[in-house]
C-alpha cells in the first residue's frame, strides 16, 4: 500500500534549487553504486533464474528500506523529508501538537501583514519546486508553522487595527480579498502614521512568524549544506 503524502509548493532561489537537485544526483549515484556492488557480490555465474531474481528483489527490499530510513535519498522527496524531519527536531517542532481551529490551515501560507523572507523574482526566490512529504510529517509543518506562530500573528493583527498596513500590503490583501484597489488606497490613507517604535514592533513581529514554506527551504538549505544548525540531543 503507497504511502499517503502531502504535497507543499515552496518557492526557493536558483542556487537552492541547484543545490537540490545536484544533491539528488548525488545520492541517486551513491544508490546506484551500492545496487551494483551488491548485484556484482550476489549475482553469480550460471545462478538459476529464479534464485536470481530472488537476490534482485532482495536487493530492491534493501533499497527501499534504505530510502525509508534515510540511510538513501535516491529522490528529491526523501531527500527533503529527511531533512525536514532533521530540521524539526533541530527547532524543536518535533512534537505532538494540538489541531488548529477549523480553517485555521486553509489560508495563505503567509499570514496578513508578513511580507515573504524574499522578494519573488530577481535577487529573490526565481523558482519554485513541489515536495510531497509524508502525511504525518506534513502535518507536523503544518501545525508547527501555525502554534509557533500564532501568537506574533495576532499581535500583527492588532498592530495593523491600530495603525494599518501600509499601502503596499494594503494592495496585496485587497488582491487576495478580491477588494478593489482603489478603495484599499484610500483606507491605507485615511490610517495615522506609524511611529518609528511602532514600526520597530511590527519588524519584530514579523520575524517571530514561521510558515511551512520557512520550514521547508530552511530543510532545503540542510540538505545541501547551505545551513545545518546543530540538533539537540534526545532524551
């Protein structure tokens, strides 16, 4: 029986994407070395048919054994689970957490007010790659990103109930809303400005929000070594 998955569509740089997919290759080469070896040891001249193809399917057994434990991530989707799973327990996350309020996931990966951690397009995330992760662990990011969150995201709601979200925002959640632009304009312009202080506060806040799109380019950067912080050691 296939394992259920969840899908994410995550936004990387090219240099990420790069990186994951040389990583791909990579660890396809180390497998398929590995199966070769294992044929050349086992396989051996004038075998009967079917003890051969037993070894072959042995050694398939082997192989998605290996890729179940990560001890293989011969694609793209291992790769990243492994290191989600990796970089969850680096933070932390790797724990039980409660259900959202009903419809709490269902909205914009990015919650009102947080600009994304990159500009899309030049100098930013240029591209974008699909991960299918594990039903469970899909959760897991789901969650995690919500509760870790949650309460820098309502402080983000007040501020932005006290002094607006400035036109640029202003523009996007009128998109998203389906709210004509032009009335958005208007309320962003009818709100007092934002003091120095306050918008300090705004800044910190924002960088308290972690989205699964955080989490996934950040397992990203593991894999490819572009950032491995140290994981705890487990009770």
């Amino acid at each position: 029986m296939a394992m259920m998955r969840m899908k994410f569509h995550v936004a990387l740089t090219e240099d990420a994407l790069k990186g994951l997919n040389g990583n791909r290759k990579a660890e396809r080469d180390r497998e398929e070395t590995w199966v070769a070896e294992r044929r050349r040891e086992l396989l051996v001249p004038g075998m009967p048919r079917r003890a051969a193809a037993a070894v072959r399917r042995d050694i398939r057994a082997q192989v998605a054994q290996k890729r179940r434990t990560g001890e293989f991530g011969g694609t793209r989707d291992d790769i990243v689970t492994r290191a989600v799973r990796e970089e969850l327990q680096a933070r932390g996350l790797d724990r039980k957490w409660p259900k959202p309020p009903d419809g709490a996931l269902e909205g914009p990966g990015r919650p009102m007010g947080t600009p994304p951690s990159a500009p899309m397009g030049e100098g930013g995330y240029t591209h974008r790659v699909s991960v299918n992760l594990p039903l469970t662990l899909g959760e897991t990011v789901r969650r995690a990103a919500y509760w870790t969150s949650k309460a820098a995201v309502e402080a983000l709601q007040e501020w932005a109930d006290r002094w607006g979200d400035g036109a640029d925002v202003a523009l996007r959640e009128a998109e998203r809303d389906g709210v004509p632009a032009e009335l958005a304009l208007m309320s962003a312009a009818g709100r007092p400005s934002a003091p120095q202080s306050a918008l300090e506060i705004r800044d910190r806040l924002r960088q308290q929000i972690l989205t699964t799109g955080d989490l996934i380019r950040a397992a990203v950067d593991r894999a490819t070594g572009a950032g491995q912080p140290e994981i705890p050691d487990r009770a």
